[in-house]
C-alpha cells in the first residue's frame, strides 16, 4: 500500500475580488520528493505556496500534511504545523539588524530550552554545510555577497531539521555560476536532511537541477506535470514554450501599448 502524499492540494481555489488567481490546483508530493512548479509571472505560484503555508486560506479546496486538512487550523495547531517547515525566500529575507549565526539560529532560537550557545553551534556547523567558515558568523548581512546571502537564507532553511522545506525563487538576482552552486547546495542539504522539497521557479536550469518532478502552472491550474527528464517530450504546446523560452506560441503575454 502506497503511503499517503506528504503534500495534497485537491481543487485549490483562490481569488482576490473579481480576479481568480486559482481555478482548482491539484497536486501531490511524495515524501522525500522535490518538486518544482514553474510558470510565469502572475500564474499564481507565490499564492500557492501562501496558502500551503497557511499565510492565506484558500476560498475553496483542501491542503493536507500528512493526511491533515491545515487551512482550517488555528493558533497551536497551526504553529505544530509551521513548525514543520523551513523556507528560503526570494531575495533572502535575511534580517538585517541581526548577525549572520543569528539569522540562521532564528528559528532555533525560539524553541524550549535551546541556550544561546549552542544555537550558535547549531548555527555554525549549518553555515559549514553551505560552504561557510564560522568567521562569516558574526558579519551582518550587508556584509555579505548575493550569492553568501543567498547562502545564508539556505543554512536559515534547513538550520531546524525541517520535514518539508519550501524554495521561492531560489536562484533570482544570481549569475549562471552562483545559481548552478546554489541549485548544487539545495540538492545537497535536502538529501542531508532527508526533507522533502516544494519549490516555485520560472528558471528552468534551476527546476532542471533540483527536481525530481516538475508541474506547470498556467491560469491558476496545473496543465502538466511529470518526471523532470519527460518535460522535453510533454507534448503540451504551453510547456513546450514555457521551457524554450518562446514568444510566439498559445501563451500571450499582456502588454501595455501606449
């Protein structure tokens, strides 16, 4: 008997006033599985991973962890499931008042009975693992490069252990060189920690790199979705456009004209 889906969105719907941004997502990640959804700008992949997140309720459809419908849970209930997940966010997110060991022990730090030092332990061997001596600890993150920023928000990600961990954008503002060593990171710290990966990306070299599965999202719905070694023969005129980058095909791009 196969073991149920570690993610399972199931008709997720979200609008915001006469503007439908979901229409019915369906999607399913196994356990220990990177999955990466790629689409344009405005498909709605940032709303997805909100609603997964529990930062926005969905108006229709169910998301489950584990088998546990999460848009319904509230206060402990949804901190028990947050607590779950570690996230790197588009353009780092790091905080800028507070030293690097600090950025990355942030979430440590908040859990019973972790002392000061040894969340700066914890947070030293994790920038270890990113390819960062301990020196880089106590710089700010104005300090920093993109790319160690970038680093950084990965050590941050996966400094709790987390089951599930989430990646926005994960190579945005980088050159080909930093994004290819930061898609080599993320492979390794979710084999390391054993997680599994939902990431949203529209650059495909990165979904090529990191995914197990890749599903594109196009006018709130999943179009197509499969193994990443099948996307090149999926068929799908819009995937097909999509990852060869081409302007004429069905997709049409809103532009102004003056």
């Amino acid at each position: 008997m196969a073991s149920a889906p570690k993610i399972e969105l199931s008709g997720v719907a979200k609008s915001f006033d006469s503007k439908h941004v979901l229409r019915g997502v369906d999607l399913s990640v196994g356990a220990g599985e990177s999955v990466v959804i790629i689409g344009g700008s405005g498909t709605g992949k940032s709303v997805t991973l909100k609603c997964i997140l529990g930062l926005m309720r969905p108006d229709a459809g169910t998301i489950k962890i584990d088998g546990v419908e999460s848009t319904r849970l509230r206060g402990s209930e949804l901190d028990a499931h947050q607590a779950k997940f570690g996230m790197l966010f588009q353009g780092s997110a790091l905080f800028d008042s507070l030293p690097v060991w600090r950025n990355v022990a942030f979430k440590v730090l908040q859990a019973h009975g972790v002392s000061r030092k040894e969340a700066r332990d914890r947070a030293i061997a994790t920038l270890a693992s990113v390819g960062l001596g301990p020196d880089v600890g106590d710089l700010y993150p104005s300090e920093l490069s993109g790319g160690m920023q970038k680093r950084v928000a990965l050590a941050r990600a996966i400094a709790s252990k987390p089951e599930i961990i989430f990646f926005d954008e994960p190579t945005t503002g980088l050159d080909p060189i930093m994004s290819d060593v930061i898609n080599e990171l993320i492979v390794k710290c979710v084999r390391e920690v054993g997680a599994t990966a939902l990431s949203i990306t529209h650059d495909m070299a990165s979904a090529r790199k990191i995914a197990d599965r890749i599903a594109m999202l196009h006018e709130g719905k999943i179009i197509w979705q499969g193994r990443t070694e099948e996307i090149d023969r999926s068929g799908n005129p819009y995937v097909d456009q999509f990852i060869n980058g081409r302007a004429e095909g069905p997709i049409k791009m809103q532009v102004r004209k003056f």
